[in-house]
C-alpha cells in the first residue's frame, strides 16, 4: 500500500558501509520511535571519517527533499568524544547530526542553519554507537512530532570548515564522485564564458555535456550541483588527470 502523504521522511547518510549491520540497527530504532516513517539511504559508502564528502552529500540531500524531511547523518570520528551532538534546522528541514563540520556545505549553500545542541539521553548508551543510541532516537522522536526544544537548546557556535563557494577565478577540487569525475567549489554563476585550467592543464571553454567532446577526452562543464565538473567523457579524470581533493582549478 503507497505511504500515506503524510508519513514522515527520514534520510540517512553515514560512512558505515552496507556490510556490517549497523545502518539496520539504526533504522530499528528510527522505527521504534516513529513507526510510520519511511526510511530512505541517501549513502552509506562515504569514505571512512571523510567529512567533507559527508556534507557534500549532506547538501545534495537538503536540496532535494521536501519540507519536514529529518536527516540522519553520521560520520562521526570523534564518538565518544567531546564534540557536541547537533540538531539543525536548514532548508525548512531538520538534520541530526555530530557537531564535527558535516553541517558546513549545507550552511554554505543552502542558507545559515538554526542550530540547536542536542542534550536529550537514553538511561544507557554505547560510548561507540552514537547514532544508534542518541542520534537516531531523537531524530525518530522528531519525525513522530516531538518537540524540538524538549531534546536540544539552542547552540551558536557549530564547527564549519574551511569549505566554501569559490568568490574567485580560482577554486579547487572539492569531491570526486563514482564515475572519477571532479566536482569543484566554483559556481556556473562565477564562470560566465571562460577557459578553464586544472592543475595547469587547460582544458579548453566550459561545455554543455559531455558528449561535447570525443570519447576519452576532458571536459569541463557545468554538473548538476551548480558546480564547475572536470570530467573524461566515458572515462575517469581522478585517474586520467591525476585529480584529487584539493587540486587547483583556475578559470582563464
């Protein structure tokens, strides 16, 4: 039977894989406390403890769901630790989540965040397992209805990192996604009509598609995020070019 259109959504994103068992524990709880909500995987195949990618995907995510979506998103290095637990609300959604920087690409994109530091506890928890014993039951209470203010208080100061919409002609590579192809940090909108460089290598004016170009050569052009993408039709460019996170990329 098709959910009812009120049923909640909550998404989860974590770099915990899909061999282990730990994305099902974490939907259990999710459903204990909310049974009518529907579960949905944004990723779970972010690199180990790889933040940056987390809240690259973290902002894909928001840009695409509807209001009142709650996010579950933990790549969480830090359990046990002393970082902060957060709960945000962005894009007329909600995301739980640690307080380590996942929240920065959103914020960037997508709008400053109210931000809230979750202080509600189970009677006992894992010092291992946060997402399952604190973050995914609070994220379920929120999706059922709960009130926000009963699980957090309001917090001013959450970690961002330093990841931001490139101003410039210059940017980076801020992500390399399935195929080898290079997402930047330079907007369309700061491109205009340009050549572009990476690493020094000119890769020739922006284009529309890839199949703009020959099979097997480099292209850069504009990616479904907005963003510059430095691609190989039909090929990588992490592996052609040699491209990481971090390399330059210059518009000429």
């Amino acid at each position: 039977m098709p959910a009812a259109a009120h049923d909640p959504i909550i998404t989860l994103l974590s770099d915990f894989g899909t061999r282990d068992s730990y994305v099902a524990e974490m939907k259990a709880v999710l459903l204990r406390n909310c049974r009518s909500a529907r579960l949905i995987d944004i990723t779970h195949e972010i690199a180990a403890h790889d933040i940056v990618a987390g809240s690259i995907a973290l902002e894909r995510a928001l840009h695409a769901f509807p209001p009142r979506t709650v996010h579950l998103a933990v790549v969480d290095p830090g359990v046990g630790g002393e970082r902060v637990l957060l709960i945000c609300t962005i894009a007329k959604q909600t995301v739980v989540c640690p307080d380590n920087g996942l929240i920065t690409w959103p914020c960037r994109r997508l709008g400053k965040a109210q931000t809230f530091e979750l202080t509600w506890r189970p009677a006992s928890s894992s010092n291992t397992f946060h997402g399952r014993d604190i973050m995914a039951p609070a994220a379920g209470r929120i999706a059922a209805g709960k009130r926000l203010r009963t699980l957090a208080r309001p917090f001013a100061e959450p970690v961002l990192l330093n990841l931001a919409p490139s101003t410039t002609d210059v940017g980076q590579v801020i992500h390399i996604d399935h195929f080898g192809n290079a997402t930047t940090n330079i907007p369309w909108k700061a491109a205009g009509e340009t050549m572009v460089r990476v690493k020094g290598k000119l890769l020739g004016p922006l284009r529309r598609t890839y199949s703009d170009v020959a099979r097997g050569e480099p292209v850069a052009l504009i990616g479904s995020s907005g963003l510059i993408e430095v691609a190989i039709r039909e090929g990588s460019a992490a592996q052609s070019l040699q491209l990481k996170v971090g390399d330059e990329v210059r518009l000429a």
